[in-house]
C-alpha cells in the first residue's frame, strides 16, 4: 500500500500561527502556506524480484 506522509506537528503549528496572525490581523499574515510531505512505497507495491 502506497500512503502520503502527512506532517501533522507541523500543519497543527502552522494553522495555530495563521489563525492567531488572522485574528491579531497581523500584515504580515499568510494566507496560506504549503507544507512539504511525502510519498511512501511500501513493499506491496514494489515489483517482484526475478528469482
């Protein structure tokens, strides 16, 4: 099964920062921000090695 590693920290931290900048109405606010994540092959998916 072949999954999305989803940082979870990282996007609680930054919705917490971009509501508290929303709410201070900070000029400096984001109005979004993109937060890196990755793909996971697990062994299910891999082609079968030739024996």
């Amino acid at each position: 099964m072949t999954t999305v590693r989803q940082p979870m920290r990282e996007m609680g931290e930054a919705a917490a920062r971009l509501l508290l900048d929303h709410v201070r109405r900070s000029p400096e606010a984001a109005p979004s921000r993109i937060i890196p994540t990755s793909l996971v092959i697990r062994d299910s998916t891999l082609e079968p090695s030739p024996n």
